[in-house]
C-alpha cells in the first residue's frame, strides 16, 4: 500500500475527527443491515479512537458526490465503504473524481494486482490468462481511481482500495462493501499511517439509572457537570425497558480520571434533587 506521509498528518493531539461514510441502496431499503458502523466503533476502540460522525447514501451519484464534496473540503479522517466495483450501480470511484474536481485514470500497482488476480483466478479453474478478453478488460476498470489516489491493499482478492486527499485535508479511504475485504483494509490503516494517533484506553463512561425524573429537570444539573468538569454529559431516556421499565440512564464519559470526579458530582447532584437511584455501570471506551 502507498501510505500516507505520516509527517504531514499531525502530532496525536492534532487528531481530526473520524467519519464513516457507507454507500448503498440495498442498506437503505432493508435488504442487507448494515454491519460497518459496529465494527469500525469497535475497531476504533481498540485503539482508543471513536467515531465522530456516520453517514448512509444510497447509489445516487449526486448524492455521493455532495456528500463527498462536503467532507473533501473539511479536515476529517473518513472512511468509505461500498460502492467502488465496476459495475452499473457502483458509482463511488467517479463521485470521488467529481467531487474533487479532477479525471480518472487506471493505476498502474492497481492494474498490475488485479491482473495478477485474475491470473490466479484463470489457473484455479485450469484455463489460461487472456488479458484482452472483454470480461477481463472490464475488471481493470475496479483500478480506474481519481488522478493523484493511492491504492489500499485488500489481503483477501489483491483487488484494492483507493485514498484520496481533499482541498480542506480530509484523507478519505474507499474500501469494498464486503465486510471481509473492508474490515482488514480498515485495521491496515488504523495499524499503519495512524498509528501515532492511538490512545492509551484510558477512557472511561460512568452512568446511573434514574427512575421517576424527566430529563428536563435534570438539564441545569447536566450543564453545571459540563461546565464544571472536561467530560460528555448523556442522557439515554426508556419508556418500555424490559426490567427498569421507564427511566432515565445518566451519565459522563471522557477521560477516567476526569470522569470520576464528574461522576461524584452527578451523584451528589442527583442526591440533591431527591432522584431514586437505580443500578450503576461503567464501561471502559
């Protein structure tokens, strides 16, 4: 894989904010679920990064382009997913020329790695190579990216993936929709170009259920928390949960040591209002 120049990417407490983009139809219709954004959380976790932002577009190529040129113009880490196959609804690699504004051209690693496949393909079912046959011409279009990409090898069919760098500094990454090719593809950038920006695990979530309380009573309470202390107030309110029924689960994320001492003043706090206390949790992020 062509990497990034990890020189031009920032120290780690220049990290941007990361993006995951997923394109296709057949998530926005119901006819496959979507398993990407689970898995990128959870990849990202390990490595004590989160997701800032995730967003699902259908095979619309307008629509695929403004998306990408919106987030081309910004600073952020992105990752694509689906969309760059070489067939008539797959319509990312060209969105992704459109939207920064340049041509398409075969990449030569990209040529050289899906003819090698094909090669390997051709001797598993005993036939020879024939690098001119129409079907085979055509599969060279999966390595037709925008001017100026870098490929992302794919160690499950050598078929890869494609980064490019936007006008605001977005380095965005395409990869298949196959969770098998995606998810490795993913783990390689994580694990290569961005690995100064790992995080030591040290983030924390710490909450409380709270029966009988509406949220908007609570509100001063989870401002002061804010304003007091460097940490995420939440709220995750329920009207039908199987054991607490309805309720209200408070709490503060953000660094561990922060987020205990914010926790003890959402506690006194929630005292104060004369709050009934449910369980506590605590998840490590």
């Amino acid at each position: 894989m062509n990497q990034p120049d990890t020189a031009a990417q920032g120290s780690p407490s220049e990290r941007p904010e990361i993006g995951l983009i997923i394109v296709g139809d057949e998530i926005l219709s119901g006819r496959r679920v979507d398993k990407h954004l689970p898995r990128v959380i959870e990849l990202l976790g390990e490595r004590g990064l989160s997701l800032a932002w995730s967003q699902i577009v259908g095979d619309d190529p307008r629509r695929i382009t403004e998306v990408l040129g919106r987030v081309f113009a910004g600073p952020d880490l992105v990752f694509c997913c689906g969309g760059i196959g070489a067939t008539p609804d797959d319509h990312t690699r060209q969105c992704a020329a459109a939207a920064l504004g340049v041509g398409l051209e075969l990449h030569p690693r990209a040529r050289a790695l899906i003819e090698e496949r094909m090669r390997e393909v051709a001797a598993e079912q005993g036939q020879p190579f024939e690098p001119d046959r129409p079907d085979n011409v055509h599969r060279l279009n999966m390595g037709v990216f925008p001017a100026g990409a870098e490929i992302i090898a794919n160690p499950y069919n050598k078929i890869p993936g494609f980064s490019c760098t936007g006008p605001g500094g977005a380095r965005v990454h395409f990869v298949p929709g196959f969770p098998v090719m995606a998810w490795p593809m993913i783990e390689s950038l994580l694990d290569g170009p961005y690995r100064h920006w790992h995080r030591p695990l040290e983030r924390q979530e710490k909450s409380v259920v709270v029966f009988g309380a509406m949220e908007a009573s609570l509100t001063p309470l989870m401002l002061q928390i804010e304003r007091d202390h460097p940490v995420k107030v939440f709220s995750l309110p329920s009207v039908d949960h199987p054991v607490h029924g309805r309720h209200i689960e408070l709490g503060v994320k953000g660094a561990a040591r922060a987020v205990s001492a914010a926790y003890a003043d959402l506690l006194a706090g929630l005292q104060g209002h004369g709050a009934r206390l449910g369980p506590e949790m605590v998840r490590n992020l």
